[in-house]
C-alpha cells in the first residue's frame, strides 16, 4: 500500500523560503510515476503547483514557477518542495501526491497547512 | 492560464442524478483526454473518481461516470446517496505540459 506523508513547518514568515518534504512508503519512488504538489487556500479550490517523474523531469505551473523548486531524493524515497519569497496569498494546506500522468493522482498525503505570518 | 470552469454548487435529492460540467479550452480539456475528477469531504485530502474522461479506478462505486464533449467534460452521479454530498474538482492535462484543476462543485444532496 503506498503510503505519502508530508512534513514541515506549521508556521512561516513573510518573504521567507517554504520547504516541505514528502516521504513515501510502500513504493521505491526511482521506479515510476509522477510525483506532485497541490495547495488549496482555506476555503478555496485546489492548485497545482508542480510535479517531478522519477527520471526527474520537472514540471512547474507557471504562475508559480519563478518561485518554486521541487527535487527528488531517491536515497531517502523522498521528494521535496520550496516555495521562496512567500506572502500570507501562500497560506495552504499543500498536499503531495503520486499519479500515472500529471493529472491523474491515484495516491495523495493527508496534507499539511502551513499558514505565512510574521 | 485560467482555471477550468465548473458550477459552484449542484443538488439532488437522494436517488436522483446530476451532472457536473467542466468546461475548458481546446488547448486543454478539448485537446486530450487527459481529464480527471476528485471528490473531497471537509477536512480531507482529494480522492481520484474518474481518471482520462471516463475510466474509474478500483474500487469507486459504478453509480459515477465521466464523459466529454468538446471543450467540455461532466461527471455524472446516479442513483444520489447522502455520502456522495463532497466537494468536486476536475483537472486537465494541457498543450503545454501543466495541470489545471477546476474551481470545485459542491454537491448537496438534499
């Protein structure tokens, strides 16, 4: 049973660098698939914010790309988000998922909010 | 890039259907069959229903299905019960390698 679970910090400040990883388990993440970030505003709809494929080929959402960097460290069956120059806009709960294309997530985390105040 | 277009709240009585459009672009919706919808209940992560236009994975229920016309997809929930009452996104694959999802539905189930 693959199992996704996103960590990092609750709480960021303005202007500062948002990272968060994801550890998977229950599946060698070097072996396949699309690994991905979705944030969703509370009260608000989801966003797509990025995903890797194993090879390690990135894809970005271009509204956000100038301020996002997702890697992937197969030694630790992880991968990982930073979001730089954040504002309170950012406030999320982010979710991290792994999918058979780009839009197609069959496995997501719980998700986690991270909220951007000084 | 826009969000895809979707209705902001659909209801039904229990047993009845309804439908839930998501209307995109033919640089999106109507260029592949790359379309997806996810259900998600308060305070829980987005669960995949229906995955390029009309296949359901494993294990979700055959009162849901997907179909596309155009630039428009729609999901279909026959035969309403109380728990299908969620939030619904769609999201498509795009001409330029990025992903949009929808604005959300929420579904009542009266």
């Amino acid at each position: 049973q693959v199992q996704l679970q996103e960590s990092g910090p609750g709480l960021v400040k303005p202007s500062e660098t948002l990272s968060l990883t994801c550890a998977v388990s229950g599946y060698s993440i070097s072996s396949g698939y699309y690994w991905g970030w979705i944030r969703q505003p509370p009260g608000k709809g989801l966003e797509w914010i990025g995903s890797i494929y194993h090879s390690g080929t990135i894809y970005y959402n271009p509204s956000l790309k100038s301020r996002v960097t997702i890697s992937i460290d197969t030694s630790k069956n992880q991968f990982s988000l930073k979001l730089s120059s954040v504002t309170a806009a950012d406030t999320a709960v982010f979710y991290c998922a792994r999918g058979s294309h780009l839009e197609l997530l069959h496995y997501w985390g719980q998700g986690t909010l991270v909220t951007v105040s000084s | 890039q826009s969000a895809l277009t979707q209705p902001a709240s659909v209801s039904g009585s229990p047993g009845q259907s309804v439908t839930i459009s998501c209307t995109g672009t033919s640089s999106d919706v109507g260029i592949y069959n790359y379309v997806s919808w996810y259900q998600q209940h308060p305070g829980k992560a987005p669960k995949l229903m229906i995955y390029e236009v009309s296949n359901r994975p494993s294990g979700v229920s055959n009162h849901f299905s997907g179909s596309k016309s155009g630039n428009t997809a729609s999901l279909t929930i026959s035969g309403l019960q109380a728990e299908d009452e969620a939030d619904y996104y769609c999201s498509s694959f795009t001409s330029t390698s990025t992903v949009l999802f929808g604005g959300g539905t929420k579904l009542t189930v009266l």
